[in-house]
C-alpha cells in the first residue's frame, strides 16, 4: 500500500502505511519506504531518510534499494557519501552476481551426477 501511495506522490498516505507496517513487523522495506517519503522533502528530511534507509541495511544488509537510496539522498545533500553508497551498491551487486554463479555452478554439478 505505501510503494502505490509514493508512486501517486501521496506521501502522507505513504508514510501512514509505511508507518503501519513497521507497527506490525520490522523490515528493512518499511524503513526504507519511510525513507523515501522522507526523501522528497528538504534538507533535513532527507538526512532523516538517510537514517532509516541505514535502519533498512541492519534489518536487511543486502537490501539494494536501501543502498541506492542512500547514494542518491547524499546525491541531493551534495554529500561526498554518495560515492561511498554508489561504491557499496556495485560490490553488493558484484557479491549477488558471484554467489549466483556459484549457486548454478553447484546444482549442474549435482545434476551431472544423476
């Protein structure tokens, strides 16, 4: 409900339900939904954003769009982070790619041995 809500730029109503959300389960992408709404605000919203899409990353450390996030409100504050978070974005990528190679790599060599 609150991604529909963001994307129709209803952010009061998206950070109701994000909200929401968060009062029935802590996961990473109900902090980074509030992140989000935050994240359209000025400055001092957006390092508040900052924060909950780090709460994000502890709930979830390969929450991508948590990192992505990040990279583009320090963007926004002309913060030297954003190369930082762009930097983490690329090797969480490169560790997901890595893994998923070897995951395949593993089941065609069980296969083979049927």
């Amino acid at each position: 409900v609150g991604d529909v809500r963001l994307m129709l730029k209803d952010l009061e109503g998206a950070e109701k339900a994000f909200r929401k959300a968060l009062s029935i389960r802590l996961s990473a992408g109900a902090y980074d939904g509030i992140g989000q709404v935050l994240a359209e605000g000025n400055r001092v919203r957006t390092r508040q954003a900052i924060d909950y899409f780090r709460d994000a990353l502890v709930r979830d450390p390969n929450y991508y769009e948590a990192y992505y996030h990040i990279a583009v409100a320090a963007w926004k504050l002309k913060d030297l982070d954003a190369k930082k978070a762009m930097d983490d974005i690329q090797k969480l990528t490169r560790d997901h790619e890595k893994k998923a190679e070897e995951s395949i790599a593993k089941k065609t060599e069980e296969i083979m041995k049927l």
